[in-house]
C-alpha cells in the first residue's frame, strides 16, 4: 500500500498524525490542499486504499471490502509508529475513507498505535442512501480512456459535479492523480476496475444489515466526532445527521451550502472547519 506522508521540516508534533482516507473511486493526493494546512503542525498520512493510485491490486476483487481495508490500515499505523511513535491519532474520512474510521474506532479492543483522538466524517454515516448508491454504481469500473489529461478533467466533472464549484485550476489538480498512463496512449483512471464487483453485488436487503452493524460500531466510538455534509448530498440523509447528532460519539455536523456528495476539503472555508476541530483545542467548528 502506497501513501503520501506531508510533514514540514519544523513540524510542531511529530508524533500527532491525522490520517486521512479517500473515498471510493478516490486516492491520497485528494488530501493536498487540506495536508498543507496541517503539515506545520502535525503529520499527515494519506494512503491509497488497496486498488487505487500508486497501490497493488488484489488478486481476488472480493477483497474489496470495508474489513480488508480497516486491516490494511492497522498494518499501515503499525508501520509508521514503528517509525515515529504515534501519540496523538487523528481521522479524516471522506465517504468510503469515513466507513473505514467507523470500523477502527468502533472496535476499541484493535491493536491502534493510540486511540482514535478525533474524527471527521466527511458526508458519511452508518446509513447511506440506497438511490445514491445506485448512481455511483453507473460509473464505477466502468473501462475509460482519455485522449488528454485536459478531457479527462472534463469527463470526471460531469460525474462530479456535486462536489461543489471549483475553479478550472481547482479541478485539474484533483484530476491529475486519478489517471494513469495508457499502454496505448493517453489516459486511464487510476484504479483497479475490480473494485467494482462486490459493490455491484450489494444487494438494497445488505445494505440494511450492514446499515445495523454500522450503528454498533458508531455508537461505540470514543472520539469527538466532526460530521460535514454536503447541502445537498443524496447519500448522507438529513436524518442521519442528525441521528448522528444525537447518539453515540454525539457528532458536530457542519453542513456546506451548493455542495452535494460530497465536499472535497479544497475550498479554503472546509479546510478551515477541519483545521480548527483537529488542532485548536476546545474550538467548535
């Protein structure tokens, strides 16, 4: 598994690391914006889930699973403790990337390197919308390519266009790492199309049993808890938030106004939001 590690050369606190976690078709670079802003003070960890960006691809696509991510990432803080001790730990999950932080800090008897201190869960709950499931299912694995960077960008903004405005420079640097090189030329997306296959399998019966589970987990996280959303997102249901809100970890929730599913933490107002409840103490967002 690949990661991008941002820490300045006179890094506050080394040993406070915020690990931030990319959503489904996502990879680590989404985090470039909001890293620098924390990288004077902490370290920032973001990975590339197993399948996307710069990490191997599984053998078996049924590894494509929220569990196999989870232990991944157990492995992944093993490895950077061992490095630096980890004494603070910190979570951003966009999506998928929230899913997983749900599953660590909702299990407290796993192996952290120190438990999970705060969390942001960006547009992202125990219960997902079934419809937007749907639409993302449209897309995801579905084979692609792209004469030019410059058309990929253009494409990925018209399944995109949710996350909210973005300037052209904006949209081109969250672009960028989500191709590949083409053996043939021009351009592919930068995930493992496989990916695809155990989501397609969920079944709207599934979902609702997992739906369960997550609230378990939820509600056991010791964490403050941090919950943006998007205005108008169709996969964090205004109800959840607001459930959310009054179980469990007892979440803050933010909501970002013309942003949809889900917000991308590169308009300098999220970043804000984000950097305040991670590293000014006793802040509300």
């Amino acid at each position: 598994m690949a990661w991008w590690e941002w820490s300045a050369p006179q890094c506050r606190d080394a040993s406070h690391v915020v690990v931030c976690v990319h959503g489904l078709s996502r990879q680590g670079r989404d985090f470039d914006v909001l890293a620098r802003a924390l990288a004077p003070q902490v370290r920032v960890v973001c990975p590339d889930v197993v399948g996307r960006g710069h990490s191997d691809w599984l053998a078996d696509p049924a590894g494509y699973q929220v569990p196999v991510y989870a232990a991944d990432m157990l492995a992944l803080l093993d490895a950077l403790h061992a490095r630096v001790p980890i004494r603070t730990l910190d979570w951003v999950g966009t999506s998928m990337g929230g899913l997983i932080g749900i599953a660590l800090a909702g299990q407290p008897g796993l192996p952290l390197p120190a438990p999970v201190r705060r969390m942001v869960l960006n547009d992202v709950g125990p219960a997902l919308e079934w419809q937007a499931l749907e639409r993302i299912g449209q897309y995801l694995g579905v084979p692609a390519h792209f004469a030019t960077a410059e058309a990929a960008a253009d494409a990925l903004w018209a399944i995109s266009s949710s996350f909210g405005p973005h300037t052209r420079e904006q949209w081109v640097a969250l672009s960028r790492p989500m191709l590949r090189p083409a053996p043939q030329g021009g351009f592919i997306l930068h995930y493992d199309p496989a990916i695809a296959v155990p989501f397609n399998q969920l079944r709207q019966q599934d979902a609702a049993a997992g739906e369960e589970l997550l609230w378990q987990l939820y509600d056991r996280i010791q964490a403050r808890v941090l919950l943006l959303r998007g205005a108008q997102s169709d996969l964090l249901a205004p109800a959840t938030a607001r459930a959310m809100a009054g179980r469990g970890p007892h979440a803050q929730c933010v909501q970002f106004e013309g942003v949809g599913h889900a917000p991308t933490l590169v308009d300098d107002a999220q970043v804000q939001v984000v950097r305040r409840f991670l590293l000014e103490e006793g802040s509300a967002p």
